[in-house]
C-alpha cells in the first residue's frame, strides 16, 4: 500500500485513537472542543466490515436511520442472518415484500450475486488504501461515494474519510461552525481539509454533536 492512505501512516482507529484525535482536534479547533465540552467524547461507532453491513448501509441511502434499521431487521428476521447466499437465494419480490424499494432490492441481490461469485472480495478490498478501497466499491452498481466513505468510516475505519454530501454532518457543520446557511460543498471541504488526517475523527464529533444537541 501507498503512503497516501491513511491507514498505513495512522492505522485503523481504535477506542485509543479516537480519544488521542479528539484531543488533538480540540487543541486545533475551538468549535469542536464546545461540541466535547457539551456532550463528551463521541462513540467510536464500529461496524464489522463485510457483506451484511455494505447491505446496511445501502438500505440506509436517503433515508432515516430508524427506518433503515427496521427494514435491516426485517431482512434478517426473513433471512436469519444476513450473507451473501441467503440474500443471492431470496427472490427480488420477497425482498420488496419486507419494504426493501425496487432499486435497492436490486442493489442488494447484484451484491449477494457477485460476493458469491468471487467477483467481489471485501477482504481483499479491505487491504487497498482508501482511493483504491473507494474506487472498487463505487464501480459497483448502487455504491456511491456516501455508501463507499461510509463502509470506510465506520467498517474498516479508516481515520482520514469525510463522507461529503451527508446531510447530517452539513446541517451539524452549519451549527456548530454558527453560520447562516448551509456550507457549499466547497467552503465545506475547506473547512474539513484543516482536520486532516483525522476528518472521520471530525466526522463522529459532528454527529455526536447532531444527535446530542437539543437547542
């Protein structure tokens, strides 16, 4: 691996390392340590890498949380566990059925498809940096940009990924940075380049921030 990724110069964030970068960006950034002040250190929030949290957040494209968590439970109360051969074995209506929309019941069937095939290795995947890790996965049908940084943030949690175009973390960002209107993409990415090489780090903040702050 290249050292451009930033899980060779960093490593992939621990319990630890999360508490060491939230230090370092309250040090570096006064908005983000009111967020720690307020409401404390953010979840590591961790997701098992591989096929059934890919289809997780796949469900969770544009929708709530909530409602993509109850319609995650639904398929594996349907399945009894999520893998690639039950979802490959189950029919595209069935999975309308437990409320899955068309396109991503379809999504979700072509990824089943090629994990049992071989045509798509997570683990293998898993092993690139974070431009070959986002490249792979978005050359699949249903996985864009947000679902790939979203896998790398929270599956094989990499330190260094913003997951740009999340209306949560731009809402957040709007708060806590108290401006006006939401940020441009590019005023956003300005601000977030000051938090590297720990913007996933940034990014747990603001969504600490946006689920904790009722004003």
């Amino acid at each position: 691996m290249g050292p451009q990724g930033g899980v060779d110069r960093i490593g992939q964030l621990t319990n630890a390392r999360l508490l060491q970068a939230v230090a370092e960006l309250c040090d570096r950034d006064a908005d983000l340590g009111g967020v720690i002040e307020r409401f404390g250190a953010p979840p590591l929030w961790a997701r098992k890498p591989g096929f059934a949290t890919l289809v997780r957040i796949v469900l969770e494209q544009q929708v709530s949380l909530s409602s993509a968590k109850a319609t995650y439970g639904r398929l594996r109360t349907e399945l009894g566990s999520v893998t690639a051969q039950t979802v490959a074995a189950i029919e595209l209506a069935d999975l309308r059925a437990l409320g899955i929309t068309r396109q991503k019941a379809d999504y979700c069937s072509n990824l089943a498809r090629l994990v049992v095939t071989g045509e798509l290795d997570l683990r293998e995947i898993a092993r690139g940096d974070d431009p070959a890790v986002r490249r792979r996965l978005c050359a699949i049908r249903g996985v864009g940009p947000w679902t790939a940084d979203i896998y790398l943030l929270m599956a094989l949690r990499r330190p260094d990924v913003w997951p740009e175009g999340d209306l949560a973390l731009v809402e957040a960002a709007r708060r806590v940075k108290r401006m006006r209107k939401r940020p441009t993409a590019a005023r956003l990415r300005r601000i977030t380049n000051q938090w590297k090489p720990w913007r996933a780090v940034a990014a747990r903040i603001l969504w600490h921030f946006y689920l904790s702050d009722r004003s």
